[in-house]
C-alpha cells in the first residue's frame, strides 16, 4: 500500500511539473514574440497605422462624398440611370 502512494505521488508531482514547465515555456515564448514585434518596425519606420499617421488622423472619419478610389459602387452609372428614371 505504501509503495502505491508514491506511485500516484510521483505521477502527480511529474505532471505538475511537466504542466509548470510549459507553462513558463509559452510565456516565455509570447513574451520574446512581444518584445521582437515592438522592437521591429516596417518599411516606412511605423509600428503601427496609428503610429504612422497620428492620433488625430487615425480618428477621423471620411466624409460622404469623399473619393473612394478608383470606383465609387453608390455612383455607377446604372445605379445613377435608375435613380433618375425613378425620382422622374
């Protein structure tokens, strides 16, 4: 009966120990990603959008009638037509 205590024990002790191992492993592991991706900046010097552009930019918003590239899906000319056939 002895002996079978020690057993259960040393498995349990193992595991907590395994468990406790990769824990540290993954922390470590996030924190190393953490610290590289802060340290490493892109092409233009940026971290971030945020940090590229400001704060005050990076919250403003487009107005409605603000280009929206090369096409502007609310103003193609089939959508314009139907709009005209229907207000007329």
């Amino acid at each position: 009966m002895n002996i079978n205590w020690w057993a259960v024990f040393g498995a349990l002790l193992g595991m907590a120990v395994i468990a406790v191992f990769l824990l540290v492993i993954f922390i470590a592991a996030t924190w190393l990603i953490g610290v590289v991706k802060l340290n490493r900046r892109g092409p233009n010097g940026a971290r971030s959008l945020e940090e590229r552009v400001g704060q005050e930019a990076f919250a403003r918003f487009l107005p409605p009638t603000a280009p929206r590239g090369p096409v502007d899906q609310l103003r193609t000319p089939e959508l314009l037509e139907a709009a005209a056939r229907k207000s007329s």
